[in-house]
C-alpha cells in the first residue's frame, strides 16, 4: 500500500512569498495529483491521508486532523507487517511512475527504505518491519536511520533526485519547470507565469 | 575514461560568505579527492583536468587555464567517438563508487547521459557520441538535452540525489555532513567546526 499523507488546510506556507493562499492551495492540489498518479502507474493501492476532505481524486481519502507524525504512525501500528507500508510525501512533482517502481524495488522484509529529501527530510518510506514507527520533525532522515535500527530494521536509502526534490521552498519551483514541465504542477506553474531564469549560479523560478 | 575538471585558482567563491580563501581551496580540495576517489573505485581510467597543478593526486593532472567548456570540449573533441568520455564535476563529495558504476552503467553507443544538478546545472556527463559538445552556461541541463538531440543522439537521464548535489551555495553543506560524513569534505567541515542545525525546514551547516 502506498499512503500519501496531505495538508489539505494549510499547505505550502513556505512558498507564502511568490504565492498568496488560494495559490498555494491550487499548487499544492496539482502536486497532490502528481504524486497519485504517479502512484498509481506502480500498480498499488494508493490511499491519500488528508488534514480535510479532498475533492475528485481517483484514490480513497482517509481524513485525520492530526499532525503528521501521528496520523502516519497509526497506520504503520494497523499494518499487517507482513505487505510494506509506502508513505510517499505529496509535494513531489518530479516524481513519475518508474520512479515509484524504483522505491518499491528496494522494499524487503525487516527493511526500512528511505528516500532522503533536500535538506534532511525524509520524502519516502518503505516500512518492512513492524516495529518501526516515523518522525517527521527535524533532521528526520537522520532520526529514522536511527529508529529503523533500534528496532532491528536493514536500513537501505534509495538515491533519486526526483524522490528528494520536494518543492517547499521558492527555490525549488525552477526544478518542477526544468525536470517536469508537464507534470499538473509544472503546467500550473507556467499558466501563473512562472518562467526559468538561470545565470552563472543556480536557476530561479518567477513571474 | 573518467575526466574530473576542477578550477584550482578561485573555487567555490558562492560560500565567501561562510569559508575565506584558504578555506575554500582546503574545502574544494578535498572534494575533489572524494570525487576522485569514488571515480577510480569505479575502476576506469580518471584524470582531472585543472586550471592550475594539483599536487598529492594519484591520478594525471592535465593543465588547462581556459574556462570549463572549452576545456572539456578538447578533451570531446580528441576522443575517438567509440569509448565514452564521462565528465564529473569535482563537487560532488556526496558521490561514492557504486554512485559512479550506476552513471557509467547508463552509457551507451549514439547516447549522451546526462546526471542533472540542482538549478538546472549539469554534475555529470556520459558522452557516447562524437559530435556533442558541453555547454556549462546558463540552465546547461536543458542545453545538453537539446545539443544531444541536435546531433542525434539519445538522451538517458541519470536520477540520484547524489550526483545532484553539488556543493556550491552554503545551504549545501548540510548534506555534506548529513549524507557524507565519513567524506573527506565532510571530516574537513566538521574538523572547521560546522555542524547541522535543524528545525521544521531543511537543515542548515553552520559553526
């Protein structure tokens, strides 16, 4: 199963500089998307995990008002785990159907994969063993190679820039126009009048 | 062949705001000894071509005070067309041997591999066709598509967080220290003093 837990509420404030609310709402929503049908395309059961209702999405949406770390770890405590639980976070537009075949190779049994994110964040988890329970709060890919093996877990980390590419910053939105232009958060992108601008150091995104 | 181009006069001047001179040329020194490392782990033929001598490498150093793009078109241009030429940049200490073999296991006849930083740049190229040549300037990840495909060659994405993670601005530091501790980049950051600091949002190094 391959859960993709959503901030329905408030998402994306950190994009709140080139963004106003409803934008971030509409961005977020298209990212969402992305992320389910990319999901989708591996050919598992796909269940969003939702602060609020989601409207018109082809996946079942559970909805809990609890943080993430919580809501998530009740679904890892009601796991079978026998069949990995996949927690594939929702703002990864670059994130396409092999790749999502890519993470769920790596699954094994008394494994934890873990998918890092810019910046120390854990953007995917394969959960393989029962025991093991998730942390999004700080460094938290350090912390979950810790949890993975205080409970007796193989660690393994799956290297993909797709997967770390999490698009939270205003910075990040130059790499949804470069590497995913087609994707429903890079065409909303360009619909708002976001272009590429590179020079000599990093590209930026701006309207 | 694994060619390795390094500017050994004034690098990484996007972190004078964290490290001064002397420190930047240690830093990128011992990046490129990482680079160079995970290179010949790989067990091809490596050579770095650097702007000005590099002493203590245990591979050939050609000299070259031109600007990278010229340079590695040189090195293109004599190639023989049938054994790819890859071009890794040397600041990519998060890189290790298993990193490289996946890079060159993407190499093949008419086709240029292309392993995309952030920001639209280019960390590494696998170049297996002779008429293509580099572009570094600008948004050089979507030039390299474009001048593969203007030869006709077949353009192969290679997706790691790894070779993604070039070390140029002082956000990047933090996944020195998170994802390569045990690098020679990362024992010279943490022997500097630099430690991670998170909170809700990506990491930061700082001392």
């Amino acid at each position: 199963m391959i859960l993709v837990p959503f901030d329905a509420r408030r998402p994306k404030t950190r994009l709140a500089d080139v963004l106003d609310a409803d934008e971030r709402r509409a961005f977020a929503d298209a990212m969402l998307r992305d992320v389910v049908s990319a999901a989708r395309a591996a050919d598992h059961e796909v269940r969003v995990l939702a602060t609020a209702p989601v409207a018109g999405l082809s996946v079942p949406v559970d909805v809990d008002d609890r943080p993430l770390t919580p809501a998530v770890n009740d679904v890892l405590a009601d796991a079978d785990g026998v069949d990995p639980v996949a927690v594939l976070t929702a703002d990864l537009p670059l994130v396409d159907g092999p790749t999502v075949e890519r993470l769920l190779a790596a699954a094994a049994p008394e494994t934890v994969v873990i998918a890092p994110g810019l910046g120390g964040g854990t953007n995917a988890l394969v959960v393989g063993h029962p025991a093991f329970r998730a942390d999004y709060h700080g460094v938290s890919v350090r912390d979950h190679r810790a949890a993975a093996r205080s409970v007796g877990a193989t660690v393994r980390e799956v290297d993909s820039r797709r997967l770390a590419t999490d698009v939270d910053d205003p910075g990040d939105l130059a790499e949804v126009l470069i590497h995913a232009p087609e994707s429903r958060a890079g065409r909303w992108l360009a619909d708002a009048g976001f272009g590429v601008h590179g020079d000599d150091g990093r590209a930026a995104a701006g309207r």
